[in-house]
C-alpha cells in the first residue's frame, strides 16, 4: 500500500493533471473529516472501512478523471452515510450472530448492493455536478468489463441482488437494460427510495428472503464459482457467475468495508 508521501506522483493517463495527494485533500473535504486515503496498485477494488476510516482506491489501467471522481465520491459517501453499528447488526440479523465467516460474508455483499444505491443518490444530490462524472465512469467500467461481460449475457437468468446491483449501476447511468419481474420490480422501488439506513436493512432483508426461494427453486449449480472474498465486507473480484444466492462479486468494485 502506498502512504500519503508516496500518494503524490502522477498517474497514468489524463487525469486533468490531478495527483493522488490532490485527490486525498479532495476526498477529505468532501467527507468532512481527516479519513486515510490509499492509493495501492495491487488493489483491485475501492473500498471505505467505516471502522478505521480509510478509503482504498485502485489503480486500475488507463483510468479516466470520471472513474476517479466517481470512486471516490462513492467511497466518500460511505464514510458520510454508513453506520458502522448499523451495518454489522444488520449482517447478524440476516444470518445469525453465529453464521460462518462465508455467510456472513456473503449478507454483507448484500447489504452493500443496497447501501451503494442509497449512498450513490445522496452524493448526486450533495454535489450535483458528479452527474456528469457517474454518467461517463460507469460507462468506462461497463466497456472495460468491470461488471464482466455483460453484453454478452443473458441477464434475465442472473441472480436478483445481481441484477439490482447492475441496475443502479450501469442501469441507472448508462442505455443498459435490466429485467426485473414485477413482484422483483416492487422491491427495486423500495430500493430506489430508501432513504435512511433503517430502510436499506429492511429492504435487503425483502431480497434476502427472495434469493432464498431463489436457490431454493433452481437447480444446483454443476460447476463454476468465485472468489470469497477478504471475510471483512470487501468485495473482491471473481472468475465466475454468482452461485445458488451468492452474488457475483465480478460486479462489485465498490465496498464499504466493516
């Protein structure tokens, strides 16, 4: 990982000739308080831990001033937005406080999906102009594969807490398409207007209960899978399509880490 003393070299690409020292103090004015800003390489996710206050961001091949500004500010979100007490009781009423390590891992990816919604909506709304920024960088990241191949994808046959994440993703922000059946579509509207973290936890437990009958009723996957993850609520990138009612962590490169 690198420390603010090493964050203050260029980057590759046009980046309107901002540094990652410009873009810590960027970060740290929009959060409002003196958070850790890490730029590492080897990492292939942004993440915030709302714990010990660090926000983790990529640097990823070829990265556009929008993708930058869009990850960051999502990040930023979190640490504004995001209660840490909140977010762990919540994981704990969703699969016990005694669940696996596995479990637990996979609620948080699903009380993330639904935070990153509502965090997202009030960051747009906090500083408008990141409009423009979303728009193109979610444009970037689809192009780029970040989601994995979605073009190429029947996604009528992916997970719900799949398609959700990739509707208020790359639906809501570039002229990509998601179907949703309409008892699924009831429950995108209550995702798309939660307002408090009250209401995240009460719609992820909607969707929750909705992926059990949907592992319930398909059949078991032959073969495949994907990564698991740190077991700390960064969702880290996979090779594969998400499983039974695991997410595919291949469309998760945002995280609030807990």
């Amino acid at each position: 990982m690198l420390n603010d003393n090493n964050n203050s070299n260029n980057v590759a690409g046009p980046m309107r000739q901002q540094t990652n020292g410009s873009r810590s103090v960027f970060a740290r004015v929009m959060s409002t308080e003196n958070i850790q800003v890490i730029f590492d390489p080897k990492s292939k996710d942004a993440w915030f831990d709302t714990k010990t206050r660090t926000l983790m961001m990529p640097n990823w091949t070829d990265m556009t001033p929008e993708v930058y500004d869009l990850l960051l500010s999502h990040e930023v979100s979190h640490a504004l937005h995001t209660p840490t007490g909140g977010w762990l009781n919540t994981v704990d009423e969703l699969v016990g406080a005694d669940a696996s390590d596995a479990d637990k891992q996979v609620a948080r990816q699903y009380l993330n999906i639904i935070e990153d919604a509502r965090i997202e909506r009030l960051i747009k709304a906090k500083y408008p102009g990141l409009a423009r920024d979303y728009i193109k960088g979610y444009k970037w990241l689809v192009d780029n594969k970040m989601f994995g191949d979605i073009t190429n994808t029947d996604i009528s046959t992916m997970n719900f807490i799949d398609r959700i994440n990739l509707h208020f993703k790359a639906g809501n922000h570039t002229d990509f398409t998601v179907p949703f059946s309409p008892e699924e579509q009831d429950i995108v509207d209550m995702v798309e207007n939660a307002s408090t973290f009250d209401d995240v936890a009460k719609v992820t437990r909607l969707v929750w209960d909705h992926a059990k009958g949907e592992s319930e009723n398909a059949p078991k996957p032959q073969s495949g899978g994907q990564g698991d993850g740190d077991g700390e609520g960064e969702a880290q990138e996979g090779e594969g399509e998400g499983t039974g009612n695991r997410p595919n962590n291949r469309m998760s490169n945002m995280a609030s880490k807990t």
